[in-house]
C-alpha cells in the first residue's frame, strides 16, 4: 500500500471539519517548502559552490607543529 493510499484511506474515514483543518496545514506546508527552496537556491545563486576558489591562502608550513 502506497502512502498516498494511506493517507486517501484516512481521509475518508474523518469529519467534514477535520478535513478542512489538514487541508490548511497541507497548504501550509507546501508553502514552507516553497520558501525553503527558493531561499536555499537564493543562496546559491548568491554565493555559489565553489565561489570562494583561489581566495584562501595557507601558509606552507600550515601542518607544522606549533613552536611552544
């Protein structure tokens, strides 16, 4: 049994009230995922992976033991 089955079989089963409320929460949550994404790809676009390539410099002696 798929899970959209599951959630059909149940859906059924409740009130006419209890249906409206999980429909608002099912809207709510398509729309926080919706800004989630689109700020996540906001990001990338912003920065990039890999923009930061050629701007970090380490010294060459960076894995010598410290002097005490």
């Amino acid at each position: 049994m798929t899970i959209d089955t599951e959630i059909f079989q149940t859906l059924v089963k409740m009130p006419e009230s209890l249906k409206k409320e999980i429909l608002h929460y099912a809207e709510y949550l398509l729309e926080k995922h919706a800004k989630i994404e689109s700020s996540q790809e906001q990001l990338e676009q912003l920065h990039g992976y890999g923009s930061w390539a050629g701007q970090i410099i380490m010294s060459d002696d960076f894995d010598e033991p410290l002097e005490l």
